[in-house]
C-alpha cells in the first residue's frame, strides 16, 4: 500500500542559465510550506558548465563556491525522498522554468501530486494587462513578496532558500486572501 501524499513544498532552483537543455543547476531547496522547516538546501557542482557568468549577477554563485559541492545526482536520492511524499509543489515559475531542469536532471514527482505555481496566480491578482500576450504580465517574485508585504531581513533575493521562503509567504497569502 502507497503512503499518502501529505506535505505541500516549495521547491526553488538557481542555474547556470535558462535553459533546461544547456544549463545545469547549480542550488536546489525545498521548504516545507506549512512548518517552514528546511527540507534541503544545496549548492549543486554543475558537470559540464564552467561559466556562468550572466547567471552569477543574478545569483551570486561562483565557481569556487561550487567547487566542492555535490553533484546532482549525489543530490537526487535524498530530494526524490521528499518529493515521494508531497501532495502539492509550489514555486515560483515553477511549471515553466523550475520543472524542467529537475525532469532532465532526474527528480521523480508523484504522480497524484498538484503543482502551484505562484507566479500566474499573482500576475491575475496584481493585474498588469500586457497588451503584446493579451493576458496579464507576470511579475517577478521580489515584486509579489513586496506587494504581500514580505520581509526578506536579512535573506537576499535569488538565493534558492530564501526565494523559497518568499514563494511560500506568498502562496499562504494568496490562499487567505483569495480562495
């Protein structure tokens, strides 16, 4: 008998780049959303990118940070764990960005679990029209935690961790204040 789904996550990477079929994760972490407790938090070594150097202005991850750190598939066992037991992932681009580098590099999703991805929820309720898409613009996660009134303190925007705890603020307060 399969254990029951029962955790909501939120997952949250930071990469070498955009795209799934040439870039390499380079952090990974998961928080889980109703505890807040820190599920997994790594830097990630890349196997073949050896620069990154547009990505480390966003990010701020160095090659010399990730030198020592454990590649993905040192990772895989111990995040396909916890995702073998969440009932609802969370993100932030989730379905259009995260999603992708974790299917090519691996990461296995229960089948019956649900996927929220914060970022066009928000873009309907802070309500941009873009003319070009004929629908609503998405908007970038620092702008969705200000406009929750999220405090960041002392955690720094595009950091995988901290984003996750954005994207988890974030999800809560859309649930109370909207469904």
């Amino acid at each position: 008998m399969k254990a029951p789904l029962t955790r909501q996550i939120v997952i949250d990477l930071e990469t070498t780049g955009l795209d799934p079929y040439e870039d390499e994760i380079l952090q990974i972490a998961v928080l889980d959303v109703d505890s807040g407790e820190t599920l997994l938090d790594t830097l990630v070594r890349p196997y073949f990118k050896e620069d990154w150097h547009a990505a480390h202005i966003i990010n701020g991850i160095t090659q010399k940070m990730v030198e020592t750190a454990p590649y993905i598939f040192e990772v895989l066992p111990q995040l396909n764990r916890i995702l073998a037991e969440a009932k609802t992932i969370v993100g932030y681009n989730i379905l259009q960005f995260d999603r992708a580098f974790l299917d090519i590099f691996g990461a296995v999703f229960p089948p019956d679990a649900e996927f929220e991805d914060v970022m066009p929820l928000f873009a309907e309720i802070y309500c941009e029209w873009s003319e070009k898409y004929s629908d609503y613009k998405l908007q970038s996660l620092s702008t969705c935690a200000e406009y929750y009134g999220y405090d960041r303190v002392s955690d720094t925007a595009h950091g995988a961790l901290a984003d996750c705890k954005a994207t988890a603020f974030c999800f809560r307060k859309i649930l109370e204040t909207n469904f």
